[in-house]
C-alpha cells in the first residue's frame, strides 16, 4: 500500500468533518504534486471542491494548514506500536518510519519537514508544532517503558526520540542510502542506552 492511499479512504462524521478531509486531502495531494513553494490556498479550494473562505474558518494561515495535513499523514503511515518492551517498541517504530524514507512521497515529505525552517519563521513554527505532535504521539511507548523499569522515570520523551531518529533522518539526508535494519538496531541501541545511563532526562 503506498503512503497516498493510506491517507486516503471513507470517513464518518457529518458534514462539516467531511469537508475538513477534503480540504486535507487536496491539500496533501498539491503539496506532493507541487510542493511547499507551490502551495497555495486558491489551489486547495479548486481541488477540494470549497471556497477559500471555507479554508480560512478552520486554518488562518497555509502553513497551520500545512502543519494538519503532515500531522494526519504521519499518524496513519507511522502507527505506534505496543511491543510490551522499549526495545522492540523503538525498532518497530524505526522499520515503520524507515518505509517512509527510503523512497517515494514521504521522503519528499520528510526532506521537506527537515528544510523548512531555512525557509521562514512562521514555516519553522509550523514544523515545530508537527514534531510536538509527533512527541505527544509516542509520549504512551516512553510512560510504559518507564512503568516496565526499563528507563529512568525522569527520561524526557522528545531527546529519546530525537536521540533515536536523528541517525535514520541523517542517513536520509547525507548517504540517501535505504534505511535498513542494521541502522535501526543501532539506533535503537543508542538511544535506550543513553536513557538508561540518565542522559536523556528531563
């Protein structure tokens, strides 16, 4: 199944939700047709078939707009898993992310995510918020590890994801080369290693 069509599908809810997905529907498809610099909300409007005024309601700007779309993408392609261990948590999370980045529409994506604070402040505010997302998202894998006493109580949960995803974000951006087991196993390593010896609280 490809990145697009797990972002893809019927949803319930009235009409005001149906209209809130195909704003982020047509929003995620121009941003993967034209990019960020090619983004506009005239665009998104013609696509998901409303007035700009119905964009503006939900989203004062493109970029909270921007900020949605990501943020919904990822908690579909990059579920968080349950494993019963902090280490087969982290190598899960690694090999789903890893299928994100090794090719395709989400590595545009990521490449993008990773670069848009070069491009302006608000953009980079606009990031910032996706990775607290994302932080908030995996803050439940950290609490039971800690509940298990596999990690101090103390540990913080964004440098133990930071700690754990910067080398596969790193490999992507400098090698290009895919993602493989080997690197999530030692990033993993890592990052509960640099936990257990109290580096990462918060």
């Amino acid at each position: 199944m490809s990145n697009r069509q797990v972002t893809t599908g019927a949803r319930s809810g009235g009409r005001s939700a149906r209209v809130r997905e195909a704003v982020l529907d047509a929003a995620f498809d121009e941003l993967t047709r034209t990019g960020y610099a090619g983004l506009s909300v005239e665009a998104v409007a013609a696509r998901a078939g409303v007035n700009k005024t119905t964009i503006y309601r939900r989203w004062a700007t493109i970029d909270d707009l921007l900020v949605d779309v990501l943020t919904r993408w990822s908690a579909e392609v990059i579920p968080v898993p349950d494993t019963g261990s902090i280490e087969n948590d982290l190598f899960a999370l690694g090999r789903e992310l890893a299928e994100v980045l090794n090719g395709g529409v989400g590595r545009q994506l990521a490449a993008m995510v990773l670069t848009a604070g070069l491009r302006s402040a608000h953009l980079s505010e606009a990031t910032r918020r996706y990775f607290e997302n994302q932080t908030a998202r995996a803050t439940p894998v950290v609490r039971r590890a800690v509940d298990r006493g596999e990690i101090p109580a103390d540990c913080d949960t964004s440098s133990l994801l930071a700690t754990f995803r910067a080398p596969l974000f790193y490999q992507m951006v400098t090698t290009g080369d895919p993602i493989d087991d080997h690197v999530i196993a030692r990033a993993t390593r890592v990052a509960i290693t640099a936990a257990q010896a109290g580096l990462l609280s918060a």
